[in-house]
C-alpha cells in the first residue's frame, strides 16, 4: 500500500530537488533545533536543580506562564535576553561550541 503525501510534502520534496531551497532549508531546521536543545537543556538544568516553573518565574520576576510558555510553546522563538535571565536564575553560562565540519558545510552553503 503506497503512502499518501499531503500537497504539502509533495511541494517540498519537490523542493528539495532546489540546492538552493534545500540549503536554506537545512538551515532553518538546524537553527530550530538548536532552539530546540537549548530550551530544552534549560529545562534540564531547571529539574536538576530541584526548581519548579513557578519558582524559576518568582526568581525572574516573571509570570508564571510566561516560565511554562517559554518552555513548552510549539514555536519557540526567544530572544537571547530570556535565555540568557534564565541561565543566570538557574546558576549557568551560555557557551558556543563549535559545529562539525558537515553542519559547518551546511551553513555555508546556505
């Protein structure tokens, strides 16, 4: 039995055949997961650490449901400001780290 594709999945195969569209492509879903990671290796530190949401929002003087929006919207989006307040509250740096050789083709080419 032959799977069905969306218009949707159909359009962006067809796409991807694009080395341009595919680059850029890449891109993105690169710098979602590093969203992605970052979030959720904050929400990690926030658990070690024994803190609630609500707590880790008291600390920041912050709703909390921006707190549990922060962590669990579907597109997330934060500025480096809000990652950077809740690295602090919860006793850790931000770091960069160097990408492989492949992600660091990946980026280039887009």
């Amino acid at each position: 039995m032959a799977k069905f594709k969306s218009a949707f999945y159909q359009d962006l195969e067809k796409n991807l055949k694009n080395p341009e569209f595919a680059a850029a492509y890449q891109l993105e879903a690169m710098r979602i997961k590093m969203i992605d990671d970052l979030i959720n290796q904050l929400d990690d530190a926030r658990a070690l650490e024994g803190m609630s949401k609500t707590e880790l929002a008291l600390s920041l003087q912050q709703e909390p449901a921006n707190i549990r929006r922060f962590f669990t919207a579907k597109r997330r989006n934060p500025t480096i400001s809000s990652l950077i307040d809740i690295s602090l509250a919860l006793g850790f740096r931000i770091k960069l780290e160097p990408l492989s050789k492949a992600e660091k083709k990946q980026t280039q080419a887009a």
